[in-house]
C-alpha cells in the first residue's frame, strides 16, 4: 500500500508542476516581457555602431 501512495503522490506533483506551468506561461505577466524586449533591443543597437 505504500509504493501505492508514492506513485500516487509522485504523478499529483507532476501533473501540478505541468499545470502550473502551462497557465504561468499562457498568463505571464506582458508588461516585463515588453521591457526585457527593450532592453535585448537596445543592446543590439549598441552593439550595430
């Protein structure tokens, strides 16, 4: 019964993780990816001259 209830425990915590990933990245937050973007671009303008 006790291997039982690891597997169980094991495949709850993947199928979490998974969850939790899926909606983070479909609901991440825009306004920080708008300013890493506007950084990285900058970056690359310095980096043209």
């Amino acid at each position: 019964m006790g291997l039982e209830a690891l597997y169980f425990f094991g495949a709850l915590v993947l199928l979490t993780a998974l969850i939790y990933g899926t909606l983070s990245y479909r609901y991440r937050n825009k306004s920080a990816t708008r300013v890493g973007e506007e950084i990285t671009r900058e970056r690359y303008r310095r980096n043209e001259g």
